[in-house]
C-alpha cells in the first residue's frame, strides 16, 4: 500500500457521511432492564443502531433533549410494555412523542392482562407473555428485515443519484 493510501485509510472519516444504519428506539422502564438487555443483544449488528437511554446518552447530556432527538431519527419505536413501564413518569411520554412524529410503534406486550394505553390502543402488539423466546426471535428477525430493506431502498437511490450525476455530467 502506498503512503498516501494508508494516509486516506487511516484518516477519521467525517461526520457528515450518510448514515446507512436503521434505528430502533427501545421504550422500557429501568425495573425491566434485564429484558432490555436481552434485547439490546439480539440487535447488536452493524446494520443497526439500537437506541437505550442507560447506553446511548453520554453523562453530562440533557436526557429529555437526547431522548427526544432519539425519537425524531428512528426508524422504529419498540415499547417494552410492562406494569413498570406503565407507571414510568418517562415511557408515556416517549411514546406520546413518537405518535406525534408519526413513528412505527412496535408494542411488545411483557405481561398477560395488560392493555396498551388508550392513545395506541389501536396497534397490533406482539404478546411476548406468551412465548417470549419465540416472541423475541421474531422481534429480532423482523426488525433485521426491516433493516434490510431499508439498506435495499437507500443503495436505490444512491444508485439513482448516481445516474443522474452521471448523466448530468455527460451533457454539453
């Protein structure tokens, strides 16, 4: 490798590059961190950037601000709904917040006779109490599909971008 190649490899690449990852925010209460764990694990790859608030905001940051951001960029809101998560001061509102940005609400359902609140009452949830390692195996399945095909429709259109650059460029 010459000198200037190992230069141009080595150099930090710069932040303004074209985030390709999906980003899944995980809505949970800190009493169910065990099972926010076990998740976190099942979507560790790098096609995914997996939002939670204990690893994802750095000491010093405002949480509400970074929570909120978090929200706005994701490409999936996954609710970890529990009783815990239903008496969180903090899990109402995430999930008020993603509703109002139009977010996809993935609703996982951790224990049997609980509903979700009124106001996403009318979202299928996927009732993990049920079977919950069949339930997370399919949460983990559908999210990296979901990924993939997000990765399919951006290498589209950088595809696209590309020919019409190409073509833009080959005109007098």
């Amino acid at each position: 490798m010459c000198d200037w190649a190992r230069v141009l490899y080595a150099a930090p690449q710069p932040k303004e590059t074209i985030d390709m990852a999906y980003k899944v925010f995980i809505s949970y209460s800190t009493n169910d961190f065990p099972i926010v764990e076990h998740v976190r694990r099942l979507l560790a790859g790098p096609e995914l950037e997996v939002f939670i608030a204990e690893y994802s905001v750095e000491p010093g940051a405002v949480l509400d601000q970074a929570i909120l951001s978090a929200i706005k960029t994701c490409d999936l809101f996954v609710l970890l709904w529990s009783r815990n998560s239903r008496g969180s001061e903090w899990v109402p509102q995430e999930i008020g917040a993603a509703r109002g940005d139009g977010k996809t609400i993935l609703p996982i359902v951790l224990e049997d006779g609980l509903s979700l609140p009124a106001f996403i009452s009318d979202l299928k949830f996927l009732p993990a109490y049920r079977n919950p390692s069949e339930s997370f195996i399919w949460l983990q399945q559908n999210v990296f599909q979901r990924a993939q095909k997000q990765q399919k429709t951006n290498a589209l259109a950088l595809l696209g971008l590309g020919a019409v650059l190409v073509w833009l460029f080959t005109q007098k």
